[in-house]
C-alpha cells in the first residue's frame, strides 16, 4: 500500500510491486530524447539517479501538447505526472494569484 496524503488526510491506494510494474516507452526522436534526458538529469529529484535508470526515465516521458489557457495541473489535484517545457511559458497560481511565470529555459 502507498500512503497519499491530501489535504492532511491520509488516503490509500493500491500499489503494483516492483515485479509487476513494466516501465512505459514512448518512441521519440534523438532530439526529444535529449531534450528529456539533459533536463530530467538537471533536476534535484533525479540528481542521484545512474544512467541505466535514467534512460527508463526518459522512455517513459511521454509528449503531450497544450494550447493557451489550458490548465495542466489543478490546484488541491493529485500530480500524477512530471512535465518539462519545451516551447513557451507557464503560468502558475495559487488559490486564482499569479504567483511565477516560467519560460521552457526555466523549467
């Protein structure tokens, strides 16, 4: 079981052990996997993390495209994926007040 917690309240969810999970792969150019790779190893989170598992990592990004005005994460909303910015800018808010605009650079 996997502990979530939202909102202070603890809420549980199923969990696939680790030899039932099968990390997803999305096909990608070279360019797009070097676009992944080089920012996904630029991140805290993954700052430790060796080449083999790095390279899963970059597989299983996924391309997703948003328009103007689309909202990618909704505040108080389980964050179930980790996006980079490749082109344009994100506007973030808390409770409706801007609080950071990002630019790809950024991100």
């Amino acid at each position: 079981m996997r502990r979530i917690n939202r909102n202070n309240d603890a809420l549980f969810s199923e969990r696939t052990t680790s030899s039932d999970f099968e990390v997803p792969k999305y096909p990608k150019t070279k360019d797009e996997k070097d676009f992944v790779r080089n920012n996904v190893a630029l991140n805290f989170l993954f700052s430790h993390t060796n080449e083999q598992d790095l390279s899963k990592i970059t597989d299983a990004f996924e391309k997703s495209e948003f328009n103007k005005d689309d909202v990618i994460i909704e505040e108080n909303e389980n964050g179930d994926y980790f996006y980079l910015v490749e082109f344009g800018f994100v506007q973030s808010t808390i409770k409706g007040i801007q609080v950071r605009i990002a630019t790809a650079t950024e991100c």
